[in-house]
C-alpha cells in the first residue's frame, strides 16, 4: 500500500473509533493532516476569541518546514495507535 492510501485509509479509520480523542490527540490529527494535504500554515492567526480556530492554527503553525510524507506518517502512526486504544 502506498503512502497516499495508507493516508487516505487511516482518513477512513479515524472515523470509527467509538469513543472521542482527547484535545491534544486532535489537534495532533488536525495539524498533521493539514500540513500533510495543505503544506506549512497559511493565513492569518485566528483573534483570541476564536480559542477553537486559534489552538488549531498554532499546532499546525509548529509543524512549519515538516515534509508531506513525514506529516502523513505521523498521522497514519497515531490513527494506528488510537485505534487499538479507542475502539
């Protein structure tokens, strides 16, 4: 299987876990998958009453300069990972 539809299944996975990730192993999933489909951050920082938008773009923000097949990796690792955890 290639990186891409090993990405593109765990996209598929992470839709069936039944019980929800914690705040930190979402926006894991979130930054990785963004830096892994978009590239490093783009925009403007969300204000500060936009804490939901603001945490996101941060954790995407800290993967800056990351490499596409890494960032799809690490998402695929932790998909693996709460999968065996949140099932």
């Amino acid at each position: 299987m290639s990186d891409v539809q090993a990405f593109e299944q765990a996209q598929k996975d992470v839709k069936t876990l039944t019980r929800r990730p914690g705040n930190d192993d979402l926006l894991f999933l979130y930054a990785h998958f963004k830096q892994a489909a978009d590239g490093d951050v783009s925009g403007k920082r969300p204000g500060m009453l936009d804490m939901v938008g603001r945490a996101k773009y941060d954790a995407w923000a800290k993967l800056k300069g990351t490499g596409k097949d890494q960032a799809m990796q690490k998402y695929i690792d932790k998909v693996q990972a709460l999968l065996k955890t949140h099932k």
